[in-house]
C-alpha cells in the first residue's frame, strides 16, 4: 500500500541504500520486494525480514526509527549484520499487533528496552548474539503470550528477574547463556515450567535445585560454567521428558541420586567439574551411555564408568 511503501523507502535511505534491498524499486508494488510480506486481502505489510546468510557487512548504520510504522507488522527480522550499531529504537513500542522480533548476529548496544513489555502479542522475543549491556528488565514478565526468550551471547549484567517466575504458566523457553549475569537464581523460577532452559556460562550462584521436578516438563535444562552450589543428592527429574542436563564447571555436591537412571531419553549428560561424590548409581544408562568425560574432575566419584569403588 501506498504508505507503507513510502515507509519501507525511508528505511532504505535511512540504512544507506545497502546491497539487500537495493532491488526495491519506487515504479513496482512494494508487496513484491525481497524481504517484505503482505496480508494477501489488505495489501499491508506484515513481515519485514531483513536478513543475511553470511555476516552482511555493508549494510552498516542504527535500526530505522521509521520500523514503528508499519501498523499491521507481525514479524520483524534483522540478522546477521555486524555493522548495524546503536539502541533499540523507542519506535518498536508502536507495533501493537507484533508476534515476532529477531534482532541476531549485530551488533546493536544499549539495554534491553522494558518498552517491549507492551508488546503484548509477541510470542518470540530474540535479541541473540548483539552487544546489549545492562539488566534484564523485569517487566518482560508481563508478555502474556511469550513462548521463547532468547537474550544470549550478550553483556548482559545484573540478575535474572525475580518476576520470571510470574509468567503466565507454563512460561516461556528462557535462554540466557553466554553474559555476565551474576546473584542467585530466583526460587520464583520454580513455579513455572519451561521445556529449555539454558543459564549456562554466567556467573550465578547458589542452588539451581528449584529448576528442577518430576513433574515438570523440562527437556533441556543447562547450567554449566557458573558457580552454582547445592546438593544434588536430593533433587528429583523429569522421568519422561529430560534429555539434556549439563551442569559442568560448578561447585555442586552431594551424590547423584537414584532418581536420575530412572530418566528415559536422557542423551546428554555432563557433571564434570563438581565436588560430587559416592558411587555413580548404577541400573540405567548412566554408564553405558556416557563416558569418563560426563564425570571426571569431582571429589570422588567410583564406580562404571569410572574405577570400580573400594570395598
């Protein structure tokens, strides 16, 4: 349509004309531009999709303030352009009707915007792979639809929120490995029950056990590389659904529980660089699946896969 046209031909100046939209031409209908959709009956643009295969690095500049001005917007891609710099623009807070927001592989800075919190039908948020410093704001808690928070290979500070546990159930994937997250895992996290969890290379502390539950639904669960420090002798598992579980480069300790050869598909497993001990429990597939690697470096573990335990 004609004004979101002339919107998408801002952008293009407002970018510097690069490589990836140069064959937006003002003589042809805007609905037939690469990197754009439309409604098929409205002819409003719905999907902008700015997007490279490899690190495009000739498209360089801030995220256009005009990409507010697209009313019927649902989805919003940049990724992959290591030059794209600068803030979030306060603009985004304008698209009521978005469900999905890539922002991945730039090098966009500044926070994470708690005005994202009023984009209540957004059900993907994945700001991945940037430069955003700053704390995780508390107030994207109150996202109602959000399936998957992907805030990632950042420099992200601060703790994570103590709000998170007030998502509206069951909450949605939360991965936020790869920043300098710090402070103790919020026990409010325990009352929702996501299929991923990734806290790994962080620097959390304290107990990760409220993760944890037979009766949750968890597949992934990933919190290695941080400073975590509880007993995993009384946690229990997700008998069904686990199949990831890394706990890696910690200070956990206790013993492995009993629990845990109960656990059907489990097919990655890492407890290495902990302060566990006992024997590792046998019976299940703790052993024939997982090798001297899943175990070593902890207080003192015995038993198959390691040397047998002394009598």
């Amino acid at each position: 349509s004609p004004p979101d046209k002339k919107v998408l031909l801002r952008i293009k100046q407002e970018l510097n004309n690069p490589y990836v939209i140069t064959s937006w031409d003002p003589k042809t209908d805007c609905c037939g531009w690469y990197c754009v959709k439309c409604d098929f009956k409205t002819h409003r643009i719905t999907d902008l999709f700015i997007q490279s295969s490899v690190p495009d690095t000739n498209l360089s500049g801030h995220i256009p303030p005009s990409v507010g001005d697209f009313p019927y917007l649902q989805f919003l891609r940049f990724h992959k352009f290591p030059r794209l710099t600068g803030p979030i623009p306060p603009t985004i807070a304008k698209l009521k009707n978005l469900k999905y927001l890539f922002i991945e592989y730039t090098n966009v800075s500044g926070p994470i915007p708690s005005f994202l919190s009023q984009l209540k039908n957004l059900q993907l948020l994945h700001l991945s792979t940037n430069n955003l410093t700053g704390s995780i704001p508390s107030s994207l808690s109150q996202l109602p639809n959000l399936e998957s928070l992907h805030l990632d290979r950042n420099k992200l500070t601060g703790p994570i929120p103590e709000s998170f546990g007030s998502f509206k159930k069951p909450g949605p994937d939360i991965i936020l490995s790869h920043n300098q997250l710090s402070g103790p895992i919020p026990a409010s996290l325990g009352q929702i029950d996501p299929e991923r969890i990734d806290l790994s290379r962080n620097k959390l502390e304290g107990d990760a056990s409220v993760l944890f539950g037979s009766k949750k639904r968890t597949q992934t669960l990933d919190v290695s590389r941080n400073l975590l420090s509880f007993d995993l002798s009384k946690v229990d598992f997700p008998k069904k659904s686990l199949i990831w579980l890394d706990l890696n480069h910690n200070k956990i300790y206790g013993k492995i529980p009993v629990a845990l050869t109960k656990v059907e598909n489990l097919q990655q497993f890492n407890v290495s660089y902990n302060r566990l001990s006992g024997q590792i429990p046998q019976g299940g597939e703790l052993q024939t699946r997982f090798d001297v690697y899943a175990y070593f470096h902890n207080k003192g573990f015995c038993g198959s896969p390691l040397p047998a335990c002394k009598k």
